[in-house]
C-alpha cells in the first residue's frame, strides 16, 4: 500500500517537473531563415547546413548567444566587431 502510493507521488512529481521545463522558453531563437539563402533554419542551427552562413555567435563581453545580423549584443549592448571583407 505505501508502496503503491510512493510510486504514484513519484509520477506525479515526475509529470510535474516536465510540465515546468517543458514550458520555458530558450535563451534566444533565431529567426526562421538563413540570412545568406533565405532558406529555413532551426532555432539551435550555428551555421546553416546549405550554404555555411554563420547564424550566432557569443558575444565578446557577455558570452551569450547572439544572432549575427545584430549590430549590438541584445543582452549587454556591447557593439559587434565588423569582420573585414
């Protein structure tokens, strides 16, 4: 009998946590479209695998995720370095 209950007070806690985790959101998503080929990307993508355009980087002074068609860091403000042509 208490065993029957500490089995379901554990997929209780179980269905719990998933629900919390599965609700947050991640840290930044990049847009839906590769800005080299306009082509669909996934949120997690660094490079798109059709045409290699970088899609984020990690900001210089914050080291969080940034997505490489800002010209600031979106966390720290901090102004992205212009790659020489």
């Amino acid at each position: 009998m208490v065993l029957t209950f500490l089995v379901m007070l554990a997929f209780l806690a179980y269905a719990i946590l998933t629900e919390i985790e599965g609700g947050q959101e991640p840290e930044f998503r990049v847009a839906g479209d590769c800005t080299g080929c306009r082509r669909p990307v996934e949120p997690e993508w660094l490079l798109c695998p059709r045409c290699r355009t970088l899609l984020r980087e990690n900001c210089a002074d914050c080291d969080r995720s940034t997505a490489t068609y800002h010209a600031f860091c979106p966390w720290c403000g901090r102004k992205r370095k212009e790659k020489a042509a």
